[in-house]
C-alpha cells in the first residue's frame, strides 16, 4: 500500500521502519479528536471557499461514517499507516474517492496531533477534576462523622499532639484543593488552539483560525506557529501536576496502610479493597493502597521522560514529540483509577475510635500544653520547655503517666503549677484549647466543615 507521502520517495518503507515507527498501538484512542478536529477544519476550508460547498459535505458524511465504524468497532486499523492520523484519512479517501485528499489542505499532522492532544487532555482533565471533588466530598464525610474521634498526630512517625481524626483528614482535602487549583490553571493553558499552524510557518491559504476556535470551543489560538507545533509544555505541565497530586495520594494511601496495621490497629479495611496471600491463609493485604503507592512512582517517571524528550529539541517538530503520548495516556489512566478506587473505598473504612483514643492517652501527648500552661503563668517558653521535659522525664523514671502525678510531684518542678493542672493537660482539653485559625479543635473543624460544605 502507497504512503499518502509517497511521492518524494523512490524505495519502499522497510518493514522494520514500519513497525519502529508506528505510534498507531497508543495513539488510536485519539481518533475521536482526529475526526472532531477534522470536522471543524473542513467546515473553515469551506466557509472560506478554499474547497467547494459539495466537496465539503461529502467529507463530512464520509467522516461521520468512519465515527460510526469505529464506535461500532467495525473498523479496521491499518499498522501500516503509521497513526491514527493516516488510517483515518486513508479511509476517507477510500469512501469517498479523491476528494478526501482535500481534507489535509492547509493542514499538517505537526498541527494536527498537537490539536488531539489539547482535545484529549481538556476532556481528561474536566474528569480529572470532577474525580478530585468526588474524593474530597467522600473525605468531607468521613470527617463529619468523626469531629468527636481522638487521635494522636504524628511527627516523625512519632506520636506527637492529640488531634481530631476529622482535622487529619481534612489536611487531605486541602492538598486535594491546590491539586484541584493546579489543574484548573493547567487547563487554561492546554485549552488554545494550535490548528492552522500547518507543519511550522503557517499558510498561504485564506483560513479562519478564530471560525476553527469557535467551533472547537477554544478561548485562545496559538501565536506562534512554530511554537504551536513544537510546545509540549502543557504536556509537561499535566504530568507534573498529576505527579504533585499522585505525591498526595501516596502519602494518604501510606498513612491507611500503617493504620491498618495490627501494631496501630486504628482502622479497618474492607474486605473488597483488600487480597489475601497465596500460602498465609491469615493474611489481608492493602494491596489497593500499595498498587497507588507503586504507581506514583510511574508518573514520577513518565515526568522525567517528557522533560528528557523535551530538554534538547530545536525548533520546530521533531519526530521524538511521538514519545509523549504514551506518558500521557498511563498518567491519565493511573491518576483517574487511583481516584476511583480511593472515593469508593473510603466510605467503607471502618475507623477504631477505642484504639485511636487509647493511643492519644499515652507518650505525653499534652507534655506541650503543661509547657503553654507554664507560658500563660509568665513563665519564658524555653524555660517552661526545659521544665517539662524535667516533668517528662520523671514520669517515664518511675512508670507514670502525666495525669498521675500529684500535685506536689508538679511542684518540684516549678511553684507555677497550681491545682488547675489536671485540667490542662487531658486530651479534651488539649484539642479544644486549639482554637487557633486552623486548629484542630472542634468548633475550628466545625467551622471549616460548614465553610467546605457552602461551596458545594
């Protein structure tokens, strides 16, 4: 079968070219775009008369036919097309006779494949965001239902203040709002149109990029032509902002992971988010998380592959930009299942209030706010610091805890500590004496519950 290039050569392709070359494995699923940006384009060559009227309507019901085929899965693709470009005007062409040639007037598959692309990335990233809001509306729940629930916060893996479970999961929220924010500002900068570039300096051909604009939708056309067919940075920019998203996802997917674990034992995973082992009969594994987990690590690199392909490119298209679509397509897939599998299963996680309670008892989780008490006595910080950690130390010399002290024992320490110190130094009255913006004690929790919830 001829090239629809073929012209210029005197040698067929080499079989092992062929195959090299090909993108039409990954970059098929771009036929939708192909056809909706053909369609617009050959409107414009009409309206502008640079094809006829009836040239035009032919093209667009053989176009509207290969949709159908392909919807219904009755069209063949063609590996030695080379993409998904070629196989579709190949079958134009093979409808409607010599007059699907004039498609590619005033066209190149430089401009074209940067089209789809924008097409496929604006429609990815409208569900992108749509699955975003889906898990922060399931985290918001969660939260609701546990603006009582006590827990210890961490630093360093190490039991540091008691907290609201419901503050803890609403930090989730607020990484999932900038993600939400980068992406809508992504947006913005994959939704221009570059179609009319042709392969790098434009046309002689009186077309009307602002008519194709309005058709597709597009507030913006490209103003350069040959930065419109060489640009990926919005490509870059999508992986880069799902690799900040996806680093969210992980670090909340490890967290579920260690809660789950028997030494925690702060929560429970269901049975459908989970496997077992093929020889531990006892085993019930978070595979889910840790499959999210694993798979940050392929955004992370599919990132460094589109900067990499990027970083040495002169102007204008270089053949090496064929290597973008298929980190694209992964990080689209990956991000939107990880999505999915999170909002669903997060209803269904069954939280120990008993065990998450227990565990902010003990370590001298309001060793701090014996040191604020001593702050708000007129005592410097770093003075009521070293204090406490005297009292600390004490309780962990003769095996007890902080609110087991007498008070005589306190004042060893300092004569500061009057009877009100049992008061002080309970987790209650930790959490609810955070009032601070952004706190975690309930009515701050509450608060930004129902300023969450007013947005919606």
């Amino acid at each position: 079968m001829e090239k629809l290039w073929a012209g210029r050569f005197k040698e067929k392709t080499e079989k092992v070219v062929e195959k090299f070359t090909s993108s039409l494995s990954f970059d098929v699923r771009l036929w939708k775009y192909d056809i909706e940006g053909s369609v617009a384009h050959v409107k414009m060559l009409g309206k502008q008369k640079i094809i006829p009227k009836k040239d035009v309507e032919l093209i667009l019901l053989g176009l509207e036919k290969i949709r159908e085929e392909i919807q219904a899965g009755r069209f063949t693709f063609l590996d030695n097309l080379e993409d998904v470009h070629m196989n579709i005007e190949h079958a134009l062409i093979n409808k409607i006779g010599s007059v699907g040639g004039k498609l590619h007037t005033a066209r190149s598959r430089n401009d074209q494949v940067a089209l789809d692309l924008r097409l496929f990335l604006r429609d990815e990233v409208t569900d992108i965001l749509k699955l975003i809001k889906n898990f922060q509306k399931a985290i918001v729940s969660a939260a609701e239902k546990h603006v009582d629930t006590v827990m210890p916060g961490f630093t360093h893996l190490q039991k540091a203040q008691p907290v609201l479970l419901a503050h803890h999961l609403l930090a989730y929220f607020e990484m999932l709002d900038r993600d939400r924010e980068r992406f809508e500002d992504c947006f913005k900068r994959i939704n221009v149109l570059p179609l009319g570039s042709a392969a790098l300096a434009g046309t002689t051909l009186p077309i009307d990029r602002r008519y194709v604009a309005r058709l597709l939708k597009f507030p913006e056309i490209s103003e350069n032509s040959m930065d419109a067919v060489s640009d990926r940075d919005f490509v870059i920019e999508f992986v880069s902002v799902s690799s900040i998203l996806m680093v969210h996802l992980s670090r909340f997917s490890e967290e579920i992971i260690i809660w789950n674990n028997d030494q925690f034992g702060f929560i429970e995973l269901p049975d459908a988010f989970t496997t077992g082992s093929s020889i531990m009969p006892q085993k019930k594994n978070p595979d889910v998380l840790e499959l999210i987990r694993g798979k940050t690590g392929r955004v992370f690199g599919h990132l460094m592959a589109i900067l990499t392909v990027m970083k040495g490119l002169p102007l204008a298209y270089n053949r090496d930009l064929q290597e973008d679509k298929e980190p694209v397509f992964d990080t689209v897939d990956t991000v939107k299942s990880s999505l999915q599998v999170l909002t669903e299963m997060m209803p269904k996680v069954r939280f120990n209030k008993k065990a998450m309670a227990k565990s902010a008892e003990e370590g001298f989780l309001t060793a701090t706010d014996l040191a604020e008490y001593l702050v708000r006595k007129g005592m410097p910080f770093r003075e009521a610091h070293r204090v406490t950690g005297e009292v600390v130390k004490h309780c962990i010399d003769n095996k007890k805890a902080m609110s087991a002290l007498s008070l005589k024992e306190f004042r060893q320490f300092s004569k500061l500590i009057g009877k009100d110190i049992a008061y002080y130094i309970t987790v209650k009255t930790s959490i609810e004496g955070k009032k601070s913006f952004g706190g975690t004690s309930k009515k701050m929790v509450l608060a930004r519950i129902k300023q969450i919830r007013g947005k919606e």
